[in-house]
C-alpha cells in the first residue's frame, strides 16, 4: 500500500513533543545523578568534627593524609588503565582499516621549492644564509683520450686489442 506523506505541521509537532519527551529524561537524569552524588558522598565523606586537642588533630590530619594516598593511588591506576584501553582501541582500529582494505593513501602534490625555501621549511627561523649550490661546483674540462683521436679502421690493431692483453697470439703461435 501506499504510505500517506505527513503534513508539515504535524511533522513539527511531533518533533516538538519528542523534545520535550527528552528534556524530561534529561532532567530525570540530572536529578538521579545529584541524589547518586549526595549519597556517596555521605557513605564516604562523614560529617568533618574538628578535635579540641592538638594530638587528636595530628591524628586526624594523618588519617586524612592516607586516604588522600589512597585515593591518589587509584587515580593513578585508573589514568594508566584509560590511557592503555584507549591505545589498544586505536591500535584495534588500525587493524581493522588494514583488514578492510579501503584504505586510500591521499594524492600527494608536487611542490616546487627552491634549496633555500626548502631549508627554510626544515629550519625555520634559524635558516638566514642563501645557498647557491651550482657555485660550489669544480670547473671539470674534458680531455680527449688519444685512442679516440685515432680514426680509422678498427680492424688494424684487433689482434693487440683481442684478449688478455694481446696473450691471444702467444697461444695461436704455439698451437
């Protein structure tokens, strides 16, 4: 069958009435969570009676001084515990984008920096000398080798050339 399209008004009163459903949970939670709070807080927070003499004083202050260890002991567990789920999380990730396989390295662009814009980048502000890297470079003249002066016919001096430095004929004329 055909399902009949709902009217805008009545789409916004119904979404009007959905909220107001949920700011009267969210306030139900709010008011739960102050009585949960207060609660704790009697069982282990008892009402605070100051002794009158000093060593009833020292004795407080020493009993209060190990809760606070106590306590700073469990933050510390839980901190680490959060920090090392959170990893395996993050690592549990990577895996499953590895199994998956959909994942797409980004196309880098090229980009075309000069030798100083390039040490600039890497060293920042402390990069102030400009490089000319071509001005460093040793002048280099060609020199011809005398062998490829020589034009002619290759065949000429085979038998020198062939082998083992020339040994070729010591072998053939003793054979």
């Amino acid at each position: 069958m055909a399902e009949k399209k709902m009217s805008s008004s009545r789409r916004n009163q119904l979404k009007s009435l959905l909220l107001q459903i949920g700011e009267m949970m969210l306030e139900e939670e709010a008011r739960e969570a102050e009585k949960e709070k207060m609660m704790y807080m009697e069982e282990n927070c008892p009402a605070l009676s100051i002794p009158g003499c000093m060593q009833e004083l020292q004795e407080l202050c020493r009993k209060i001084h190990k809760q606070i260890d106590l306590v700073d002991d469990e933050r510390y567990d839980m901190e680490i515990k959060a920090t090392k789920s959170s990893k395996e999380v993050n690592d549990l990730k990577l895996m499953v984008q590895d199994l998956k396989g959909k994942f797409k390295k980004p196309a880098l662009k090229k980009v075309r920096m000069s030798a100083d814009d390039m040490l600039a980048a890497l060293l920042g502000s402390k990069h102030k000398v400009a490089m000319d890297l071509r001005a460093n470079l040793k002048q280099v003249k060609k020199e011809v080798k005398e062998e490829e002066k020589q034009t002619g016919d290759w065949r000429k001096n085979i038998e020198d050339k062939a082998g083992m430095g020339g040994r070729k004929k010591m072998f053939e004329t003793e054979a």
